[in-house]
C-alpha cells in the first residue's frame, strides 16, 4: 500500500461517507472512490460496503483502524519534530478559531504579523467545529473552551461576561420584557450544545432564526431581525438590551507542545498574545476601518 492511502483510509472511517470524506481531504468523492479501490486491491480485503446511506466499514477495517490511527499519530510527530528543527520565520501558518475571532479581531493580529514577519503566510481555519491539533488539523487554534492534553500548551487570551445585543430600534421596542419574548437568533441544531443556545432553550426562547455561523447571526441581528447573545468587542453596530447576562465566557490559545519549538508558529503565537493583551490595538484597527 501507498501511505498516501492511510488519510483515505482514516477520512472514510471518519466521515461515513465518500462525499463526507473527499470533503474532509479536499478532493471530490469519485477521487476517494478510487483510492479506496485500489488499497483494498493492494491489501486483498474488502474494507467498506458501499450502501444507500453511506460507506459501512468491515470487520477487517474495523481491526485495521487502531494500527492505522497509531501510523497517523507517528507521522505526525515525525513531522512536528522535523518542523521543530526550522530556523526562519517564513511558511504557511494554519489558524484555527470561530468565525467571530476571524472576522472581528484576527485581522488586528494579521495586519501585525504582516508587518513584522512578510515572509509568513496565515491560514485561517475558521468554523467553530473542533480542530484536533495532534492530528496536525492545525498548527494552532483559538478555542472558546480550554481543551485537554498533555501534549498541548494552552493560554487563556480574554474572559468576560456575554450579553443581549440587538438593534437600537428594536432594543427600544423590547426594553423591560421578558427574555423569554424577544425574538431570538441562534445557532442550528447541530450546535445546541454550546452554551449560549443551552442557555436559550432553558428559557424557553422566541426563537426566529437558527444559523451556524456567528457573522451570520450578526448580520441578521444588524438588520433587525432579533437580537443575540454575544460579547461586546464584537458587537459593532448593535446596542444592549442586557449588558450582562452573568454568563461568563473566555478565549483561549492553543498550540502542540512541539509545534511551539517551530519558528513561525512561535512568531504567530506571540503576536496573537500581544495583540489580546493590547487591547488599545484592537481598537485602533476598529477607527481605521470606520475611516
């Protein structure tokens, strides 16, 4: 077998499906389907049946599935250990962090680290899905939970409490009501586990809209259709119907222990540091945008 076979391999088990799984290798599915074939050729098994719902994995790749997850794991430290030994700050830098990070204060750390390293090139990785850095998904992430590891450092960048934000107009029709009236917009059911959703489905929101990205709910909320959780840096343009809902919330930087010995991954992680801790950059990029 060709190693180039094991991330097929893996993608099929995980993904349950070829397109789910050309989706997470960024090839189409017809690709999948041949690679698939010819490593089944090449190992004399039959590793999935091919049914109406899906790809179903064997007996066979089912026993084949822990050494292949071990192979992956080895060639990714391997990797991380030979990027540890680089020397220069140059080179793509993949970025993971939700949406709103992106969108609203990524671009403070990006206009930064273009001034101060050119020759690094950021990836950013954006979504709020989860990210495995041991699997080299990403070189570092920003993450709203603090993830467990031992193989990952990890540093808290803010913290504070989230509120109800909406449309000035719209913050003026509902003031004093209950939350349980106001019109809502929140996130689809493949995300009711985060906290501002659980937090809204125990109160029994007025639920209008459902999304699953945070600049989608904000854009929605800044023309009017309801209002939503959030915190304030990243509220432009909307006012408070509640400053504080005594919810707290926090952000955090994450990165492989030995993918921090490596130059350019250290450079964005310093600068990503700074930049949070400076909040007077934040707000300068913000008046120059406004210009």
């Amino acid at each position: 077998m060709r190693w180039d076979d094991l991330p097929v391999f893996l993608a099929a088990l995980r993904g349950g499906s070829l397109a789910s799984a050309g989706a997470l290798l960024t090839v189409d599915a017809s690709t999948v389907s041949r690679r698939l074939k010819a490593l089944e050729t090449a190992l004399d098994l039959r590793l999935f049946d091919r049914t109406p719902s899906g790809l179903a994995p064997t007996d066979a790749a089912l026993r084949l599935r822990t050494l292949a997850e071990e192979a992956e794991s080895a060639i990714a430290q391997l990797q991380r250990e030979g990027e540890s030994m680089e020397q220069e700050v140059e080179g793509e830098v993949r970025i993971a962090c939700p949406d709103g990070v992106a969108t609203e204060f990524m671009p403070a750390v990006l206009t930064v680290l273009r001034e101060r390293h050119p020759a690094l090139v950021p990836t950013l990785v954006c979504g709020i899905a989860y990210v495995d850095l041991n699997r080299r998904e990403a070189d570092l992430a920003l993450r709203t939970t603090n993830p467990p590891g031992d193989d990952l450092i990890t540093v808290k960048l803010a913290e504070g409490n989230v509120g109800v934000f909406g449309r000035a107009d719209l913050v003026e029709r509902w003031r004093g009501a209950e939350l349980s009236e106001v019109p809502f917009i929140t996130w689809d059911a493949s995300w009711a586990h985060l906290a501002d959703a659980r937090f809204l489905a125990g109160i029994g929101a007025n639920v209008v809209l459902r999304a699953n990205s945070l600049p989608a709910h904000l854009a929605a909320a800044r023309a009017g259709l309801g209002f939503v959780i959030n915190v304030p840096e990243s509220s432009a343009g909307l006012v408070p119907l509640v400053p504080d809902l005594g919810v707290g919330g926090a952000l955090w930087l994450t990165a492989h222990r030995t993918m921090r010995r490596v130059p350019r991954v250290n450079a964005v992680w310093d600068v990503v540091r700074e930049v949070f801790a400076d909040p007077s950059l934040l707000e300068a990029l913000s008046r120059d945008g406004a210009q």
